[in-house]
C-alpha cells in the first residue's frame, strides 16, 4: 500500500460511500471498501492496494475515490 492515500473526498459519507480508517483511502460502495481487505477476523484484516484487486479512481467534482468496472470496461458508481 502507498504511505499516502491516493483519493480524496470532499462528498457525504453515507451507507454507500465510505473511507478505510486503515489506510484513509475512499471507496465508491461497501463492497469496494470490502475487496480492499484481506484476511480474517480471528487473524486480522490488512489493506491491499485497492489497484491489485482490480479497482481504479473515479473523479466525481473534486473529489476521488476507488470504484470497479463494470464488465463493459466501463465505470459506475453503484454496487
């Protein structure tokens, strides 16, 4: 993972939208926020870098966050 957190958000965080309080990085959904961890509970959850679990970085206004193409190649915000 970078030192830095490569996104930023100046958006509500609401049920969708959401910010790792490892690693500060912001994700388009839950299920995002979810790839980008690894491991059990009973061991400990790590951060991976959301790029090695096929995410990219949306811009939305000024801010950024990581969401999944679609099958299409394309990009949506949605789950």
């Amino acid at each position: 993972m970078p030192s830095k957190p490569r996104t930023s958000a100046r958006l509500v965080l609401n049920g969708r939208r959401c910010q790792c309080p490892t690693c500060k990085e912001y994700f388009s959904t839950i299920t995002n926020f979810d790839k980008h961890r690894v491991g059990d509970h009973a061991t400990g959850k790590v951060c991976v870098d959301p790029e090695s679990v096929g995410m990219a970085i949306a811009t939305a206004g000024s801010s950024t966050y990581w969401i999944t193409p679609s099958k299409d190649g394309k990009f949506y915000d949605s789950e």
